[in-house]
C-alpha cells in the first residue's frame, strides 16, 4: 500500500500529527509513506520502516491546487497519481486541496484537522487527532504516544564532535532551549538566569543554550551568556540538534517545536507552560514533565543581565533534581 503524507506546518505540530499517524501505522504490513512535508523535517524519520520519499513543499503545485482557475488543469506528479491513500493534515484553508486532490486522483483522500480549534475543548493534540483516525477504516489500533526519533550514526557522530569542541565530557550537558515559535510563550528571561545560576552553584553539571531561527528578540540574551563562559548552538541540522538532544543528561525549555523535539529523542525533559495549555500542546514521553505558569507580557524580555538575581522556581529546581537524579 502507498500512502502520502501532506504536513506543512511547524516541527511540532508535525511531530504530534506523525504521532498520532504511526497508530494507523502499524498493522499494515508492506506499508509505505511518501512525505509530501519539510524535508528537515522528514529527515528526522530515517530508520522508520514505512519511510518512503520525500517531496518538496516548494513549486507552483500548492499555490495551483488552491487557485480556482488551475486546479483542475495542473500536472500532478507521480507520487500523488499512483498513492493508494493521501493524508491532509492541516487547518481549514487546506481543506480544499484534499477536496481537489480526491477529485483528480483515483486515491482515497482525507483531510484531518492537525490541531483542535478553540471551541473543540481542552482535548490533547494526540487524541484529537487519533479520534479523526480511529474514524477511518480500517481503524487505528492503539491510542498514540510521541513517536521516538532514532538519528542516524552520522548525526549522533557529529553531536558527539561538537561536545568535544565544546570541552564537555562525561555523561552529557543539560541543554537549555529559553524560545519559542511564540513569543508569548517565552519563560521570562529573568527566570531563565535564577535557573542558570542556581544549576551551575548546584548542580554542577554543564549547560549548554539553544538558539532557534524564530529567537532574535532573544539575541542579547543569547550573547550575554556566551560571555559568561556557557556555549550557545545554533543552525544545527534538524537531524543533528535531535541527536545532540538524545545524548544531553536533560533537556529544559517552553512550550516549542525543540521540547517535542526532545521528548521525541528520549531525553528527560522539563517543559514550562504558560499561555498555552500542557493538556493540549505538552509531549508525553516518559520522562516528560511539563509544568504550568503564568506571567505578564511585560516581564518576558525584561532580565537582569549583571545585576542582582534572585531565587529560582523551587518546583522546577525540584523537579530538574530528581531528573538528573534518575
């Protein structure tokens, strides 16, 4: 059987929607998915048995498919004509293409909401996802967990070359992630130095700092802490940062693509929730603990840099203990 699977939205999003869709997965022997998807983000799933291509997001066929004068006179390439089963995740605006697609090809094509709407209740991504699964035939067979990302030997290879350069040995860094795709969604800096701070008195264990492409309102802080001797990376491959993360002792950040990224590469993981509900967005893996907390707008960017520090959260300085601690 040949199926395609169409995602273009974030990595987290689409590590939840891949979740949900390795349910329908498993029973079916001889399985093979084509990824119609981000590549970096496709190239998180090598090792997974029902890998098949991967197509570009790129080109004219999107644009063509949701236009009304050209859809129905497009080329369409050969992975979508010969796909016995296409799978559309994505929001309303994307509802067409599968519409579209189910009238040009011989393919059963279904279009599944990737994340619930605001009216749709405090339902986890995962189930709510699932839930629209379990409606086609033949059904899932289990309920979904996060799917766990193996990379290859390459990236692991790389990951272990850059903790060299950085001078890390021993049984590995704890990786700090302080952005987001969202900026509302931001731990306030202020908070991330308390934690810092309080993990090198501690803890002694290394820390390294992630910078996403989405963090350049975090570009000082970023650059203060590399000053104060703890390594920031950045423009990693995907693949790579996933198997960074798989040999890190924990991992710590918001509610972002990198903690699903995480909790994908089996890294004991502290997520921090603020605007958005951990019931509906947070990973779950084991060893996933996600935590609840609120603050103001105001306070998100605002951070001390050399002057006086306080305390840090006594629940997640906990909690990051007993992770470390096994």
């Amino acid at each position: 059987m040949r199926a395609v699977f169409f995602h273009q939205g974030a990595l987290g999003d689409f590590l939840l929607a891949l979740s949900a869709f390795e349910g329908w997965c498993e029973p079916r022997s001889g399985l093979s998915v084509d990824f119609w998807s981000k590549r970096e983000h496709v190239a998180l799933l090598s090792g997974k048995e029902y890998l098949g291509d991967s197509h570009s997001l790129e080109g004219l066929l999107i644009p063509s498919l949701l236009d009304d004068s050209l859809w129905e006179e497009v080329s369409l390439p050969d992975f979508l004509l010969h796909a016995d089963q296409v799978f559309i995740f994505g929001q309303d605006g994307s509802r067409v293409i599968a519409e579209r697609l189910q009238a040009r090809t011989g393919a059963k094509v279904d279009w599944l909401r990737s994340f619930p709407a605001p009216d749709d209740g405090e339902t986890h991504v995962l189930d709510f996802i699932h839930n629209q699964l379990e409606r086609l035939r033949p059904p899932c067979q289990k309920k979904s967990a996060i799917m766990r990302i193996t990379p290859p030997h390459s990236a692991t290879a790389a990951a272990k070359r850059l903790f060299e350069g950085l001078g890390l040995k021993g049984a590995g860094p704890i990786l700090v992630h302080p952005g987001s795709g969202g900026a509302k969604k931001v731990w306030p800096l202020n908070n991330w130095q308390n934690l810092l701070r309080w993990i090198e008195k501690e803890l002694s264990v290394p820390v390294i700092l992630s910078r996403g492409p989405a963090d350049d309102r975090l570009g000082d802080f970023y650059r203060w802490m590399s000053t104060k001797g703890r390594p920031v990376i950045s423009g990693l491959p995907m693949v790579e940062l996933a198997a960074v993360l798989s040999l890190c002792r924990a991992y710590i950040g918001c509610d972002s693509g990198v903690s699903h990224l995480a909790a994908a590469s089996g890294t004991p993981s502290l997520v921090i929730f603020g605007p958005t509900e951990p019931g509906v967005w947070g990973p779950r893996a084991a060893r996933v603990h996600l935590v609840k907390r609120s603050w103001g707008e105001a306070d998100i960017f605002d951070w001390r840099g050399e002057g006086e520090l306080g305390e840090p959260d006594g629940d997640i300085a906990r909690i990051l203990s007993d992770l470390l601690a096994g």
